[in-house]
C-alpha cells in the first residue's frame, strides 16, 4: 500500500501536503453496479457531513437527502473516489480513515468529494453516447478489478475533458465556500514533486495548470 507523506507548511500553515497516494483515479461511470463497501458510521458520518456542505454550494444545493454516498475499500490504493451517476458516489476508506485521524488529509477527502460531485452536477454519467466518454485511451485506466467488482464488469471511463470539467467545478464550489484553493494547488505541485504524473484520464501537469489558472495565488480565500 502506497503511504501518505508528511504535510508541508505555508506561512505557517500546515497545507494538505505531501500525498503519495495518487489522486482520485477514480472518476468512471458503469451501468448500476454497486460496490463492496465498509461499514464504518463515524467515517461515513464525516464524508457525509463534508459532501453536505460541498452540496450546498453546487446546482444540487437542496438534494442532498438524494445523495448515496458509501465509503470502500478499492483494492487499487491510489483510488480515492467513485462517481457512478444517480447521485450516487463511493470514497476511500483510507482516505476516510487518514481524513478523520490527520486534519491535512481533510482537504484531500474535500477535494475528492468536490471532483466526484461535480461530476454528478455536470451529468457526465448520463453523456455515455458521446464520442469522448468511450473513446481510446493511451496508459492505464481503472478497470473493475481496481474497485472490486468482477473482471467482467465493463467500467466506461470518464474523458479526460470530463476530468478537467469536473476540476473546475469542484474548484468553483472551493471559492463559494471560502477555502483556500492554493492548498488544492499545492496537492497537485506535490504530485509533481513525487513524479506522479496521474494516468491517461488524470494527467497531473494539465490538472496543475488549470488549477493555477483558477486559483492565482493573490486570490486564494481562506482556510
């Protein structure tokens, strides 16, 4: 399993640092398939009570009650989040757990769930006829056996231009509520740092450059 690093500092801040765990790879869409999940109330609480106020924001501000929102253990551990349309999504149990014991993880888990409902306010789930969704990809993908469901299980991936949508929205969402979107930036830079260049769907460099673009730094809100 791949380990979390240790957070980084920003004028005297302790930002959401040095992740090792790749960001959320995870964002696909199959056709009514439910995952294994963990039961875990506390953590489940805490992901719901940070989608709510995500939620709140966003064009789906008084559906959350419409929300499913699970928390699972993905074999593939640089999964952190699942957007299977219908409102329904699943988190990483260890994001959940590192979320809950260490307070710079919190931003990463709000981060996913700002990606992963994006992806639901935008529709992406319901764009499967388009040519983008189901197209070709070069490198890795996520594939059923990554999120635990049987090798037979068709996954259709969301296109790298539904990643990049889903990124902006979830950062507009970050604005409204007023945190600081730099420390949405220095996730990114940190990936960087450790040579995580993210797959063929999540490229780091073209996410880090949009981010930059949506968050310059004599913008950033608060924490």
């Amino acid at each position: 399993m791949q380990q979390l690093g240790r957070p980084v500092r920003s004028n005297g801040k302790i930002l959401a640092g040095l992740i090792i765990l790749a960001w959320l790879l995870a964002s696909c869409s199959t056709a009514g398939t439910l995952l294994p999940i963990v039961s875990d109330e506390s953590l489940e609480r805490l992901v719901k009570a940070e989608a709510a106020k995500i939620i709140a924001v966003s064009e789906d501000k008084g559906h959350f009650s419409d929300y499913q929102i699970y928390v699972s253990d993905f074999p593939r551990k640089d999964i952190l989040g699942m957007s299977f349309g219908n409102r329904r999504i699943y988190i990483s149990h260890q994001l959940a757990k590192s979320a809950a014991a260490w307070s710079p993880h919190l931003w990463l888990l709000r981060q996913t769930l700002a990606h992963e409902i994006a992806h639901e306010t935008a529709g992406h789930a319901r764009q499967s006829g388009s040519a983008s969704f189901n197209r070709p990809t070069l490198g890795r993908v996520v594939s059923s056996l990554d999120i635990g469901l049987p090798g037979n299980v068709a996954l259709r991936n969301y296109s790298m231009e539904n990643e990049l949508e889903a990124d902006s929205k979830a950062l507009e969402y970050w604005h409204k509520l007023g945190w600081n979107c730099r420390i949405w930036v220095r996730i990114l830079q940190d990936f960087e740092k450790h040579n995580y260049a993210g797959d063929a769907l999540h490229p780091t460099d073209l996410r880090l450059q949009q981010a930059e673009r949506g968050c310059p730094s004599e913008n950033a809100g608060v924490t």
